[in-house]
C-alpha cells in the first residue's frame, strides 16, 4: 500500500521519487521506501526498495522525510526511524539505487515519555536543508506540551552527527488552524520573493503558509489550503529540476471503505510559482503535453440556462482545456464521467455569487463503498463522509480559464492557475463516459473547448 512521496531530488539528469509503501518483515507489517525515476517525468522506472527496517537498524520502519544535498554537494536522506528517531543514509551511486544508513542512527533521538525533553519538542518528519555550512532540520509537529496547534521545531548542527535543538521554527495561528492540527511533512523553501513552508495537517490535508525567514525563524504571513473537506490531496514534496522550477507531487488517497486496488495514486507533477503580487500559482508540467491524443476543438459559442452535451468530448482519460467569460450569470459547470441516463455523473460547479468552485461527487458512482472521509486521519474525531469538495475562489478576471485532467479514478481540476483540486472518483458503468456543459440564470461564451485523449504514463521494472 504505498503513499507519502518523499525524498524527492532531482540528481544526474533524473526525477527522483521516493514513497513509503508497506510490507511484511518476518510476519508483521513493516513501512519502506520505494524508489522511482524518470528523465523526463513520463518514462519512469521502478527500482528496489531504497530504505528497510533491519533486524540490525534501530527503527521499526521508514516513515517520511526528505532527500537534500551535503556540504560536498552529495544526496542524503534524513527520515523518521519509527521508534527511534531522525536517521540518516547516504547514496553509494548515481542512480540512487543503494543507500548505507548512518551508523550514529538516529541523530536525534525520539524523546520518550518520561524523558527532560519529551514536552520540549516533538521528534517526527524532518526536512533538511545547508544553510551558510550549517545544517538546518525542521521535525513537523503540535506544540508541546499540550500537543495542540501546529508548529514545527528546528535543530542545527555542523556535521550531521551532533544536533542541537534551537526553538519553535514559527508560531501557529488560532485564525487560520484548528487546535487538533499539525505540520506533518514539512517542505520549506524559497520561491520567487518569498518563502513557502508547505505540509499537511492530517485532519485536513496539503496546505502551505506564505512569509518570510530570517536566522532560523519563519513568520507566516497568510496560510492556503491545497485540500477542502472532500478532498483526497494528502502528503505532498517537491523538488526542483534543472531548469529551476518547483515541481510537486501530493499523495491522492483512496476514497474507498474497502481500499481496494485503487488505495493510492500519486498526482500529476505540479509546477509552483509566484505571480507579480506574490500570490502561489500551480500548473501541471508541460511535459505531459508529450501524452495527448486525438485532439479536438470547437469554435467559439454561447450557452444560456441550458445543459449541452458534447458526445465527442467523452471519455475517462481526457484532459481539457476551457475558457469560459461569464455574462452575468449565476452559475456555470461541467459534468464529467456521466452516463447517458446520468445515473452517474459527476458536477464541477463555479458558482460567481458565492465565490465558490466545487466538485461534487454525490453521484460519482454506484459503489457503496464510497466515502469521502473528514477529518482525513483523526481517531479521536468522529468522521463524515463528505460528497462535495468546496474552496473559495475569487473570479477576478472574467474569463475562467480551466484545466481538467481525468485519468480513471483521479481528478485534477486547475483554475486560474491559482487553484488546483484533486477528486478521486470511481464511475461503475461503463458508459459513465460523456461530458455536459451547463449554465443557469445568465449565459456564458465559450472561447476555448478543446481536449484530448491521455496516453498513459509508461512504467518499467528497473530491479
């Protein structure tokens, strides 16, 4: 069962993706780190599991973590030691295949209760990072002693041993999170003019504060959520390549009882950047350009208080790219994945008086065991399940320019370039195939209607 990405690098002319996924160590199940890469993000390769708990190692398992560059300029992996603490490992080739752990595992030991240390801070998913010859490690976490609000604690040291812990990296604020909250896998870094500290809270999913850093201190300015109750964007990590751009992959989860083939799926590599009011963009990369197929393209037309269907735009490997200018309406969507009867289908609305885009899932499918968890990962929270994923969006322009990539069971709706939301969705007839447009109390002019068929990526055991 695999999901958090981590350790993501770009090394040698190569996507590095490392993920946990679980497996049996002499009859109990055990966490480990998988490993793929790819050249150019379509053609990946699998290769041996990279991290294992050993009989000889002091953790129980591999849990998240992050892949960053020594002093020498050399990967290295710093991840959380299940009952041990943050532990190290080294590359001993190019292609990342084999790692030698550390043996002054773990370098920063998990305080145990009882312990001076254990209400001070929290030893969990580090982040790693060189900072003028000096190491920096961030460990996500709530803020002790209460275990309550989100905060992360930062360590330093000067030769990777020896770790001092240093303070709160920044301070949470009541407005944006909730008390039950944390910073789980951490990813702090610099982009355009500011800085992002992005992570997860596991009751609510991927989200990223926006501020500034100085000496060893993050002040967040503004807080984004990358999730909304409904939603399936978990674990996400980022790396960047050689051109410098901020590519991202978050962990889909399944939204299935049963957890069944469809447990997890990775997303699509995403590009972060800036706009001039250093405002968080997201786009998919282009190289997945290189997967289209049969295109097609209408001219321009208007909609008014109808639904259309458009029965050459059908399909459940299909990316589109749309522009829509509102005139004056209330409302205007998509249906996707729908089946002649519409017994199934599912409803993107873009709601103008609301300021609201939703995916609606409440007819997605037949199966019963659908469900849409929230909060995600509680034990002590009861959970709902929740058909219909809802973000805030300002439409400030009035052409909404959208891109939809349905492959299957997962959806990714991006908006404005300032929106990105993931949907997991399971149609069970095979006709839940057919897209509809529709507009209410207004009309709409289609500018751009154009789509094509998705290859898929393609994957190859490099063991």
């Amino acid at each position: 069962m695999p999901f958090d990405p981590n350790g993501c690098i770009y090394w040698k002319g190569k996507f590095h993706i490392f993920y946990i996924f679980q497996e049996g160590l002499e009859g109990a199940i055990t966490h480990h780190w998988g490993h793929a890469s790819s050249s150019n993000l379509i053609h990946w390769t699998y290769h041996p599991p990279a991290l294992a708990p050993t009989n000889d190692s002091p953790e129980k398992g591999i849990f998240s973590g992050c892949a960053f560059l020594d002093r020498e300029g050399l990967p290295v992996i710093a991840y959380y030691g299940i009952g041990a603490g943050i532990c190290l490992a080294f590359a001993n080739d190019d292609d990342l295949i084999n790692w030698s752990k550390s043996p002054n595992n773990p370098v920063i030991p998990e305080p145990k209760r009882g312990d001076p240390l254990f209400d001070v801070y929290r030893v969990f998913d580090p982040h790693v990072w060189v900072e003028q010859d000096v190491y920096h490690a961030i460990l996500g976490g709530q803020v002790k002693p209460h275990n309550q609000y989100d905060t992360a604690y930062l360590f330093t040291s000067t030769d990777l041993v020896h770790w001092d812990y240093q303070r709160p990296f920044y301070n949470p604020n009541p407005q944006w999170t909730e008390a039950i909250e944390d910073c789980a896998c951490p990813d702090f870094f610099r982009l355009d003019d500011t800085h992002v500290l992005m992570c997860i809270s596991h009751t609510h999913g991927t989200r990223y504060y926006l501020g500034s850093y100085q000496n060893g201190t993050f002040v967040s300015e503004s807080h984004h959520r990358m999730n909304f109750p409904g939603g399936s964007c978990f674990a996400s990590e980022s790396l960047v390549d050689q051109m410098g751009r901020r590519i991202v992959w978050a962990w889909a989860l399944s939204q299935l009882s049963n957890n069944n083939d469809y447990f997890s799926v990775m997303t699509m590599p995403r590009v972060l950047s800036t706009d001039t009011t250093k405002t968080l963009t997201v786009e998919p990369v282009r190289e997945l350009e290189l997967l289209r197929k049969k295109h097609r393209k209408l001219p321009s037309f208007s909609m008014a208080n109808e639904t259309r269907t458009f029965f050459d735009y059908s399909g459940r490997t299909q990316e589109f790219s749309i522009a829509i200018e509102s005139n004056e309406c209330d409302q205007f969507g998509l249906i996707v994945c729908s089946s002649p009867n519409r017994i199934e289908e599912t409803r993107i609305l873009f709601d103008l008086l609301k300021s609201e885009i939703s995916i609606d899932t409440s007819d997605s499918s037949l199966d019963k065991n659908v469900y849409r968890a929230f909060p995600i990962i509680g034990k002590k929270l009861p959970k709902k399940d929740i058909a219909v994923q809802t973000a805030s969006h300002q439409f400030e322009d009035s052409v909404t320019r959208i891109r939809l990539f349905i492959d299957e069971s997962i959806m990714e709706l991006y908006v404005d370039r300032h929106l990105c939301l993931t949907q997991r969705v399971y149609p069970t007839l095979a006709n839940s195939r057919m897209t509809r447009l529709f507009v209410t109390n207004g009309s709409i002019t289609v500018h751009q209607l154009e789509a094509w068929e998705m290859s898929p990526l393609i994957y190859t055991d490099g063991a």
